[in-house]
C-alpha cells in the first residue's frame, strides 16, 4: 500500500518540508511505499521529491495526505483523488491582518480559507497540529477530525551553538527574544514598543532579537523601522537577523533572557516548544493556539500593557526565584510533550483508513 504525500512548497528547513520528510521516513521504516510530491520545491531536494504531474494514479486502499497551509491547484486535484484522502491542516491566517499592508495577501489568505472548507466533503479523515486548528477544521464543516502532534526533531537542539553569536549577544543587556515571519499578526509593532517603555522606565540596556524573514512582507517591515525611528530605537536595540543556520538560531535561544511573543494568531507555535528546550522563560499573549501549546507552561498575558509587560520581563529577569518556577512548569510541558507518539498515532491511522475503519472524530 502507498501513503504519499502533498506539500504545495516544498523547503529544507521549513515546518511543514520537515514534517513531511520525518513522515516520509517512518513511513518507509514501516514497511510502507511513500513518496512526497509538490508544485515547487528548493534546489537540492529534486531526490527527495517528486513533482505533482508525476503523481501516480492511486489505488482506492492508498492513502494520501495533504498538507494544507496555503491555496494552490492542488486543491483541486485533491478534491478529484480517489483513494484515502486524508487533509493534514497547517491553518492560514485570517485577511484582516493584511488589509493593511497588502491587499493580495488579504485575497490569497481569503481564498485559502476558502479553499480549505470546500476540502470538509471529500476528505475521509481531517488532521490538525494543534486542538486551536482543529475547532477551526470542525467551523469549516469537517465532519472526522483529530489532532496529530507535530513532529519536532530534538536531536537538532544538541548541535553545538554558534560560539561568535552567543558571546556577541551573551552581554550586559537584558535580550528579549522572538521567532517566526515578520508578518502583521505577530504583531512584532508591540514587542517595539514593549522596548520602548523598558529602555525609557527600566533600564536602557534592552535589545530585541527577531529572528525570521523580512521579505514575507516588505511593506510590514518597513512600517516597522519608521515605528522604530519615531521611538528613537537604534538598529541594534532591535535587530532583525533575517534567516539564520540553526547553530545561529540555537545560540541566541541560549543568550536570550526572556522569549517574548505576543502574536495574535498562532496555528501551533513551534518556538515555544524550543523556547522550553533551552529553558528560556516564554512570556506569550493569551490566544488562539499558544494555549494549547503551552498549556501551563511559562507566563500567559490576556491584555496588552505595555507598562505592566515591562516589569513582569524585569522580574522574570531579577527574580531568581520566579524564573525557577517558570522554567520548572516548562520543563514538565516539555516532558509532556515528548510523550506524544506522533508516529504510533500516524501508524493507527493508517491502519484505520486502510481497513476502511471509522476514525474517531473528536
């Protein structure tokens, strides 16, 4: 039996490219044919994939899985398949957050949206990463849904850091650390101006790290640097590092103080998880998925004050105490967690769809 795989995009170093790797491996450990195809993919994992019009056929006891996280003619080949079609949903992030910045991302994330509700009568199975997203599948109309942990590779998070990147940052200031796009709903304009209240009340030696790409949205970016000049906040107070190797990455988790996000919208939310590897206290705006990511692991905010967000990163920072008790309730959610057999669950439902078995919907 074949269990292939669809990932419109597929990238090295991306969430949704490695997750379907990891898959793709299991699978094939299990005895299982399994292919993963795409529209468009990174130089260099031509070997690893192939492309859509060379999808074969499928069998009606083959299963294919659909990575969903943005709209593509895939779709529309989804919908025709015969065999198992099982949806595994990323989430898209709703257009209001790009009304204002760009009116063809508010239109593409509209019409994935869209796209993906069209998806609730021709799917036998739909999965979601997170109980956030999968509630979000049941208002689009599924009808049999579950929830598939991610996969995460911990083994990454033993490399060895970056040793010029960690002493850089591993100074006197206090370092305020976030992760993901630099996209409208991470709201990063209140991470800036949560810099701007501690540098003027607190202290000056404050510096916010943003690692993630600033060419998703060029026009956010730029909203965000004239932000910055009006505050009078200097390019290194906020730095921008763009797309960085892991090694990068993984010595500024360990030189940070405080991971601090205060997203309004997160489908999952993977730095959090690396946040709690390298015992990083995470302070996270209440909403969407970060509570079910966290559960009540580190320190949820259900309000934006920017003067009460300040100190409470000032006593995290200074009170030895507090911040043991945080990285303790972190550490329990990390073990929680890794306790999750994503691969024993993906192997269940196989079988299930296989067999031709009802999958319990939540």
């Amino acid at each position: 039996m074949k269990v292939n795989q669809w990932v419109p995009s597929f990238h090295r170093g991306d969430a949704i490219g490695d997750t379907a790797q990891h898959i793709k491996t299991f699978l094939r450990s299990q005895g299982f044919e399994s292919e993963i195809y795409c529209l468009n993919r990174d130089q260099g994992l031509e070997h690893e994939s192939g492309l859509l019009e060379h999808f074969p056929r499928p069998e009606k006891t083959d299963i294919t899985l659909f990575h969903f996280a943005l709209p593509s003619p895939m779709t529309d080949a989804f919908r025709a398949l015969t065999g198992r079609r099982v949806l595994i949903y990323h989430n898209i992030t709703p257009p209001q957050y790009f009304e204002n910045f760009s009116e063809e991302m508010a239109r593409i994330t509209q019409i994935g949206r869209k796209e993906a509700a069209s998806l609730s009568k021709h799917t036998h199975l739909a999965l979601a990463d997170s109980e956030y997203n999968r509630e979000e599948l049941e208002h689009f109309g599924f009808q049999k849904t579950d929830v598939f942990p991610l996969f995460v590779d911990f083994e990454k998070y033993n490399q060895p850091v970056n040793p010029f990147i960690y002493d850089l940052y591993n100074d006197d200031r206090t370092n305020l650390l976030f992760v993901g796009r630099i996209v409208p709903n991470k709201k990063i304009e209140d991470l800036i101006r949560v810099v701007q209240y501690y540098k003027k009340y607190i202290s000056p030696l404050i510096r916010l790290i943003i690692i993630g790409k600033t060419s998703s949205l060029p026009q956010y970016h730029q909203a965000l640097i004239k932000l910055m000049n009006e505050f009078f906040i200097q390019p290194d107070e906020v730095v921008f590092t763009g797309h960085i190797p892991d090694s990068e990455m993984m010595a500024l988790y360990k030189a940070s103080d405080v991971f601090l996000s205060l997203s309004e919208h997160e489908g999952f939310g993977l730095p959090f998880i690396e946040s709690l590897v390298f015992d990083l206290p995470v302070i996270a705006y209440n909403c969407t998925a970060v509570p079910y990511t966290l559960e009540k692991a580190g320190i949820l905010v259900n309000t934006k004050d920017f003067r009460k967000l300040g100190e409470l990163i000032d006593q995290v920072t200074r009170d030895k105490e507090l911040r043991a008790k945080v990285i303790r309730s972190q550490r329990k959610r990390l073990k929680e967690f890794k306790s999750l057999d994503s691969e024993k669950k993906l192997l269940k439902t196989v079988y299930e769809l296989s067999t031709q078995t009802r999958v319990k919907t939540k």
